[in-house]
C-alpha cells in the first residue's frame, strides 16, 4: 500500500495559515458578546468544527511556512501539526473542517436572529 502524501503544493497550505482556539459553546448574551468583539477584528473568524464544538481562528500564516507550502521545520513541527494531512480525512484540501464559519459580526448576528436567540443587551 502506498503512503498518502497531502498535496501541499496545490493546496496553499491551508492548514498553516492560522490558528484556532477551542471556546465554551456560547449559552448566554455575555458569550454571545464575546464572539461579536471578536468579530469585530481584522482576520478574526469565529468557526463550529462538525462535532459542533467552537473556535475562535486567527487567520495568520505560520512563521515556518516555505513559498512552495513545505513545513521549514518539519522534524520538530508542533505535534499538533502532525495530525493534519495524515491521510485524506484529515487534510482541508479535500474537506472543510467547518459546519458554520461566520466572518463578519453581521454574519453572527444574522445567525442569533435566526436562531430567536436573546443576544441583545438593553440600551442603557
Ligand atoms: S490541508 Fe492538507 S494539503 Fe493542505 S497544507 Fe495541510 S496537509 Fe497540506
Ligand atoms: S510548523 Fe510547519 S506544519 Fe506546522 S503550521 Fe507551521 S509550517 Fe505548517
């Protein structure tokens, strides 16, 4: 059998080009805050994975990628980074590891209104 190689090259290398951060899943008008402040910022996203659990991504490209998408340090990549692209199940380039992405604070909030979520604090 031969060994799956992730198709770097091709792909861009999206799995190097952020990093994400597991929160709580949000329940109450302060959490529901939070996520909106992050929203509020330049390459700040807010992500559901498929086993519905929350993220806050920073899209931000690692320090050690090469122009041609190769990991510079490869033998001592963090261990987290051995996990991607280890078969095609877990390589972005055939699946996206997002069941809700919002991008933009009018996303999120569109998402709440949606849902008949009580995000909104009284105006003071
Ligand atoms: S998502 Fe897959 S193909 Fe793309 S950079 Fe990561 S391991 Fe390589
Ligand atoms: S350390 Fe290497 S594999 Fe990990 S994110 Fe950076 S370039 Fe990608």
């Amino acid at each position: 059998m031969s060994e799956y190689t992730p198709p770097c090259a091709e792909c861009g290398g999206k799995c190097c080009a952020y990093i994400a951060i597991e929160l709580d899943k949000p329940r109450s008008k302060k959490d529901y805050d939070y996520i909106r402040w992050y929203l509020t910022h330049k390459n700040v996203h807010v992500f559901v994975d498929h086993d519905r659990n929350w993220f806050v991504e920073f899209r931000t490209p690692c320090s050690f990628i090469k122009q041609d998408n190769k990991c510079s340090i490869y033998e001592k990549r963090p261990n987290i980074c051995r996990g991607h692209g280890d078969s095609e199940g877990s390589c972005e380039f055939y699946s996206s590891p997002y069941l809700l992405y919002f991008t933009s604070l009018s996303e999120f909030e569109s998402y709440l209104d949606k849902k008949n979520v009580d995000w909104r604090y009284k105006k003071s």
